[in-house]
C-alpha cells in the first residue's frame, strides 16, 4: 500500500521564482472576420463614450440639455428621456442585475466573449496596439527593435517617444471624456483649456489619463491575467457545451511540415492540418499557445481563427482548423458523428427569462412612474401633544417631490382620524381645511404639518393616517401613510 506523502518530503526550490517573470508579447497584425468586428465594435463603443457627452436633448426651459448626464449637485441623473432622483435607485440595482445576467449568458453561449470584443482593457489596448503598429512596424520589427535597444539612434527615439505622446494624448482624452459626464460637456471643454475648470476635474482627468496609460500601454494582457476576477468567475459559470476559441486536434494532430506531411501521407501515415506555422501564438494578444487547450489567459478573441485560416486557405486546406466549438464536438467527429450546437438549453434559457422578467418589470415601472411623490415622517419628541381643549395634535414632516418640468399647485388632504383640521406652518392657505401649496419645477420640498382631531370622537390609541396630495391642474394624486398617536 503506497503511503501518503507528507508536506516537506515534496520536492522544493529554494531559488525558484516566487512568480512568473512577464515575457513581452508581441502580437502581429492579422486579418479575417473575427478582426474586423473587433475593429468593428472598437469604433463603436470607442465612439458613443468620446461623443456622448456632446449629444443635445431638450428637456425644456431651465432644464440641463446635455443628453446624458450625471448631476451630482442637483442629485440627477439624466439618460435622454429618463430622469431619475436619488429616490430611484432601484433602477440602477436593476441595471445592474441585467449587466450581470446578460454576462453569464454572454459566457454560456460564447464563453469569454466580452473580454474579447468589449471589456474596455481589450478596447483600449487594441487601439494602444495599432498605434505601436502604426509607429514602429509590425511583430517582427517591434522585437528587432527591442532586442537592439542598446543602439538608441535619433530615428528609435523619435519614434518611441511619438508613440508614448499619442499614448497620453488618447489616455488624456479619455479621462477628459469621463469627467464630461458630470458637468456641461461644451462649458467644461471651455473651462478645461482655459484652466477655469474645478479642481476636482483635473485630478479625476490626471487619474483616469494615468490608469488609461498604464493598463492599456504598459500592462496590457497582466491585466487581464492577474488583475482581473472575470477568467476565474466564468470557469465556474460555464458548462461542457459554451462554443470557446478551440483547437481542434481531431484534426490538426498529428502537426507536421506541409512538405513532411506530403512524404508521411505518401506512405500511408495519418497526419494532421496542423503545419506547426505558430501563426496561432503571434497574433495571440496574450501570447499563449491556443493549441494546448483551454488556458485562463485567453480571452477568445478569435485572432488566432483568423490567422489559422488565412495558412490553411494558403496551403489549400478547410478552414476553421481553430474556431469556436467545444470538446463534445471534438469527441463526435473523432467518431465520425455530427456536431451538435446547443446553443438553447436550460441554463440560456433560465438567463434569457431572467432578462426578460427584470427588463419587463424596469420598464413597466418607467412608464407608469409618478412625477409627484410625497414622503411622511412623524415627530418623535413629542409624539403627540393634547391640547388645552382636550382634542390631540400630531405633527408631521412631508416631503414633495415634484419631477415634472414645471410648477404645481398641491392641495394636501388627510384620512384616518375623524373631523381633523390640517395646518401647514408658514403657509396661509385660502381653504384651511385642505391647505394649498405650490411646488416648483424639479425640486422637492419640505413642509410641517399639524394634524388636530377631537379626543372624543377618535379613539385612544394609535390610527392610520393617510396624506393625500394632488395636483390641482392635472389631477394626479400621491399618496403615503403614517399613524395618528394619542397621547
């Protein structure tokens, strides 16, 4: 019987590394379909965040009309037609759920699909990336370059720090683009160039332009490797039918020379599509090797498909020799079965509805939301007041929120004690017992309240009272509730 093996008897280096050292990477340009909807969706996300802020929407006189728009100031955000107030903060939980439900079934369907075409670090490293090709040539040269750093001549320095300028020139702008959804884009760009714009705008732009310059210039795929939670969140999310960037080595293996693979087939010997070109690891951004599996720095960006198919349409043979497929499929053909895609099954179904029953529900309390809302808080100290005539007070705090663009008349009427009479304090009110007030447009405010019952007529403990408030003009009603104490 093979006794276990005790902790100090493993083999231990005492020099070893206590982690990997980073091995540049180099990636080379390719082309193909999975490029181009990588470029593709670059543009687009790239666009909407820079250009966003400069979008008009008009929301009426007095109103802010940037189109998105987060107002810390006047505590509002606005998204085109929405507005929404502090008080609607379930609507960014919603947000948030679907951000993360839409992600796992994102990860069910394509596996890591969203750190390959729309996770920012891949944006902006992608864009970090075509301007490093653009300056200082392709893979090959780039590591000619580098391994020849010692001969700094006036044309490597020029181009190094041209690069490095644009780096921060698309990193600045970034940061500056961010901060321009908390303020008036056009008066905030205004301010920024004039040295007019408040402090805290300069320190988010030095922050954000720094962190933009670091992940996406200098650490790039570390990023995504050691830093990121996602690629070790996901594995446990997925399943065995995800479609992922595979290798398929039912037939790529066995690798050979297409010229060793001529003499090997000539003599009867099975071989493989695979030629060894390594053309799959120079396009890889994270510089792994796709044919040795499933390995938690790819983020399946589909490049290596790309390059993959570009030599197999070269030496005339199928493409997709990398595509996106899972093991299942692998065993099948080896079998000579069809493969079989399951992209409906009960896990993407079980997301899909989740989606559908949270989006359903945000929008349906969207549209059937108030503008005017009210809020009641009773007085603590005292609680209750008995007044000289014997009949009982109660005091109350309410807040009116009216969201509407502009002003309201609101009467204030009162159920639950019996024949009670309402005061608003500070407002004299042409109709005491149902007082009026008039609320301005966007804004909240605050009011106190003495509600008076007869003791006679109310019981001697504690009743609901309800506050109705209604708009005058429209007829729309808020309403909230309390309780009426007795002494």
């Amino acid at each position: 019987m093979n006794r276990p093996i005790k902790p100090q008897e493993l083999p231990y280096d005492e020099d070893g590394p206590l982690y990997v050292a980073r091995r540049k990477v180099y990636p080379q340009r390719v082309s193909g379909t999975f490029r181009r909807i990588k470029w593709t969706l670059m543009a687009v996300c790239l666009g909407i965040y820079y250009l966003l802020p400069f979008v008009r929407w008009n929301r009426g006189l007095g109103a802010p009309d940037q189109a998105v728009l987060i107002d810390f100031p006047n505590r509002r955000f606005y998204f085109f037609f929405i507005e929404l107030w502090p008080q609607e903060v379930y609507y960014f939980t919603g947000l948030l759920i679907l951000a993360a439900i839409a992600l796992f079934l994102m990860n069910a369907i394509g596996g890591r699909i969203w750190c390959g075409y729309l996770c920012p670090q891949t944006v902006w490293t992608d864009l970090f990336y075509a301007v490093e090709r653009l300056i200082e040539g392709d893979r090959r040269e780039r590591m000619k370059k580098d391994a020849a750093a010692s001969r700094w001549t006036l044309r490597r320095v020029s181009e190094v720090g041209l690069k490095h300028f644009i780096w921060l020139m698309i990193a600045w702008w970034t940061g500056g683009a961010w901060v321009l959804y908390f303020d008036d884009a056009p008066t905030l760009v205004k301010q920024l160039l004039a040295f007019d714009a408040p402090a805290v705008a300069y320190i988010w732009i030095a922050i954000l332009t720094a962190s933009t310059y670091v992940l996406a210039g200098h650490m790039r795929e570390q990023v995504c490797t050691y830093m990121c939670p996602w690629p070790r969140i996901q594995a446990a999310l997925t399943d065995e039918w995800a479609l992922n960037v595979t290798y398929r080595y039912d037939r790529g293996e066995k690798r050979t020379s297409v010229k060793k693979a001529a003499e090997l087939k000539a003599l009867g010997e099975h071989v493989g599509d695979c030629v060894d070109c390594y053309q799959c690891v120079a396009v890889c951004p994270t510089g792994i090797d796709i044919r040795n599996g499933p390995q938690l720095e790819c983020i399946q960006c589909g490049l290596c498909i790309d390059a993959c198919d570009a030599v197999m349409k070269k030496i005339g043979r199928e493409p997709r020799l990398i595509g996106y497929d899972n093991d299942i499929n692998i065993h099948r053909r080896a079998a000579g079965k069809p493969p079989i895609y399951r992209t409906v099954r009960p896990r993407t179904v079980l997301y899909g509805v989740i989606i559908a029953v949270v989006g359903s529900i945000m929008l349906y309390v969207l549209a059937t939301r108030s503008l005017l809302d009210v809020n009641v808080l009773h007085d603590r100290n005292p609680v209750a007041v008995r007044l000289s005539d014997g009949s009982i007070r109660n005091a109350y705090t309410i807040r009116l929120l009216n969201k509407s663009g502009f002003d309201r008349v609101i009467a204030i009427d009162v159920d639950g004690p019996k024949n009670p009479t309402t005061h608003v304090v500070g407002v004299d009110s042409v109709t005491p017992d149902r007082p009026m007030v008039v609320i301005g447009r966007d804004t909240t405010s605050e009011l106190r309240m003495l509600v008076t019952a007869p003791a006679n007529d109310n019981p001697a403990k504690s009743i609901p009272v309800r506050f109705h408030v209604t708009d005058i003009g429209l007829g729309e009603v808020a309403s909230a509730t309390d309780n009426f104490v007795a002494p």
